[in-house]
C-alpha cells in the first residue's frame, strides 16, 4: 500500500505512472474524481472487478460504475442510447452526472449482475482524466466499505480500505462533495435512480422535461369503433333529415303523420279519397252536426290541421 501526492507537480507523474502499474497487474487504486473519491479497477478484467467488491464489502448484485475520459467512448460501450442522451452528455459531461446505458454486448467484461446494462459517467478532474486516458475505461465505486459515507479526503479511504488497495492517489478534499446523479435510461420515461449534485429541475432546465409520461397513441380499436357520428353512411342520413326537416316543418318519418299534415299526400291514384282514408281517428265535428250533407274528406282535411283532435305535428311529438 502507497500514498502518493499528486498536487506536487514533481511527484505527479510518478504517481500516474503507480496507479497504471496497480491496474494493469489487475490490482486496485484509490482515485480522486470531482464528486468523492473512488476505488478502481481494470473494467475488463473480471478478476480486479471481483476484488473492488470484496473490498466494499458488495456482492455481484450491486455492479460498479464504469469512468471514462471522452463522451465518444459512449458509443463503444453502449447501444440503443436514447436520442436525449446526447443532449445530457453535452450539457453535464465532464461532471457529476451517470447515465444507466443497454450495455454493448459484444464486449467481453464481467462487472457482475448488470441485466445488460452499463453505467457510465465522465468525471470533471483533471487528474482522473489524465490517468483514464492511459488506462482505459475503469470500474470505479466510492472509495468506502459498503454502508459507511463516501471517502471526502484519501485519508477516509484508507482507514475503511486499507491494505486491500495497492495505491492511493492523494489530490486533497474532494471538490464536490456529494455523489453523482444517476438516471436509467433503458427504461421510458427516463428515471433518477439516486438523486446526488444534479437535481431534476437542473436536469429539465438542461434539456427539457425527459421525464414526462408521452401521451398514449390511439389504438386501431380506438379508431375502428363503430360510431355513428363518425360513420360517412350515418352522417348523411342524418343530414338528410335535417335538410328535410328545414324544408317542411311537419315532415318526419312516419307516413301517417305526413298523411295526416299534408292531404294531398294520402290522394290515391285512381279513386276519390273517401273519409274511410284517413288516419283512423274519430271526427267529433262530423258526428256534431245534426242535420245537414256530410262533410267531404276533402273539408275533413282543409279543417283537420286546425281540429283540436287532429293528427300532432310529428316535430312536438318526444323523440
């Protein structure tokens, strides 16, 4: 086990050079980044990814984030991002800010049980950036055992870590202080599955509201639903109606009632009309009259419409 102070310009680079040795023999490092300290591992040696969690204290149900020093290495070890992932590595990456990813399956790494999934952060630290970029990506997790608060200073890591560390890479207090945010993108809408620097609000100041509920989309059922104020055949039916109802206010379905409104609707084509014609209602003024020739049918109608007994207009009948 090794400190190393790398805010001594003179003692920097040997200490880079400490911490690359460490990975590449498949050991770990203690590593400052922008947020807290952190215990790092090669993220492609199954074996070192093993010994970060033992040191921790985790088990493989709890797989460690994966550091990388450029926003482009996204696209190599993650698939099917969503569109408005670009839009958050542009505005929080280098910063504290990790992104849950559908990890690429065609790489050959064991950071425990991901479900195929990857998550991935660029930390806002000069030297983590340095040493990512002879290294390569790095399974990285808080420098502290599982359960105790994340390492503040390196000191606070190697009191809970101790020797299962090989170097430790001393950068004074850690800038930010608290852990990162992270966001779930494999599922929709987006979630934060650990609210740290970044807040939701920052978040959607950024680039909108990611994770509003999309409005649902009709269903062909929706669509094919028989409904008569949808259906052309109903609506000029019954547009039909109402270009004949403001044609003839007494018109309407019935026959009877258009017999009834209009006499010369019931004439029939080769006899005179006889009263035996009409609707079947009695003629109280006929059976009034005492004395006298019997009324025609066509007297009957000229008085009927005005009868207080007469056939109703089939508008103020209830439909």
């Amino acid at each position: 086990m090794s400190v190393h102070d790398t805010q001594n310009p003179e003692t920097r680079e040997a200490a880079l050079d400490a911490a690359v040795a460490a990975i590449r023999d498949a050991k770990l490092i203690v590593m400052p980044t922008d947020t807290v300290y952190g215990i790092a591992a090669d993220a492609f040696d199954a074996a070192a990814v093993e010994a970060l969690l033992e040191a921790k204290g985790r088990g493989r149900e709890t797989p460690p984030p994966v550091l990388v020093a450029d926003p482009a290495v996204l696209h190599a070890l993650a698939v099917d991002a969503p569109d408005y992932v670009e839009d958050l590595v542009e505005a929080f990456w280098p910063g504290p800010l990790t992104l849950i990813l559908t990890a690429q399956p065609s790489l050959t790494w064991d950071l425990g049980e991901t479900h195929g999934t990857v998550a991935l952060r660029m930390p806002d630290d000069d030297l983590a950036l340095d040493l990512l970029r002879r290294t390569g990506p790095l399974a990285v997790s808080s420098a502290n055992r599982h359960g105790k608060p994340a390492a503040l200073q390196v000191l606070d890591a190697a009191t809970q870590l101790g020797d299962a560390v090989e170097e430790y890479l001393d950068a004074g207090p850690a800038r930010i202080g608290t852990s990162s945010t992270i966001i779930d993108t494999t599922v929709q809408p987006p979630e934060i599955v650990r609210e740290g620097h970044l807040d939701k609000e920052q978040i959607i100041a950024a680039v909108g509201d990611i994770f509003a509920v999309p409005e649902p989309e009709p269903s062909p059922e929706d669509e094919s639903t028989a409904d008569p104020d949808a259906d052309p055949a109903a609506d000029s039916a019954t547009e039909a109606g109402r270009t004949a109802d403001d044609s003839d206010p007494a018109s309407d379905d019935s026959s009877e009632d258009d017999a009834a409104a209009d006499p010369t609707a019931a004439e029939a084509p080769a006899a005179p009309e006889s009263a035996l014609d009409l609707p079947s209602e009695p003629d109280f003024t006929a059976q009034s009259e005492p004395t006298g020739t019997p009324e025609t049918p066509l007297q009957l109608d000229d008085q009927g419409p005005e009868h207080p007994d007469a056939a109703p207009d089939p508008k103020s009948t209830p439909g």
